[in-house]
C-alpha cells in the first residue's frame, strides 16, 4: 500500500458557503491551526465573492 504524502496529509479542500461547490484547495497546518479555515474567495459558480469554508476531501 503507497503512503500518503505529507503534502496530502495537510491539503483541505475550501467550499462555497451558498452554492455548496468546492472552488479552491489549500494547505493547512493542522499542528498550528485547530479551527476551521474561512476565507472570502471568489466563486467562479455563484460569479461573487463568497465565504469559503474548510471542508474534507474525499478519498479513502
């Protein structure tokens, strides 16, 4: 079995708050930062800046 990356390990992945996409992937120390990541980002979808929160990435 391949392990993860450490990379892999910290990459989040940022969902828009109205439309409920996922626009944007980021990188996060987990050690460092224990709340969840909200950003004002742009939704290319909803075509607006929008709040972006942290949400999981899907995989095994």
């Amino acid at each position: 079995m391949a392990a993860k990356s450490k990379r892999s390990e910290n990459l989040i992945g940022l969902k828009c708050s109205e439309c409920n996409r996922r626009n944007y992937y980021a990188g996060r120390n987990k050690k460092k930062v224990e709340r969840k990541i909200q950003l004002k980002k742009y939704c290319q979808w909803c075509r607006k800046h929008t709040v972006h929160k942290e949400t999981k990435l899907g995989g095994k």
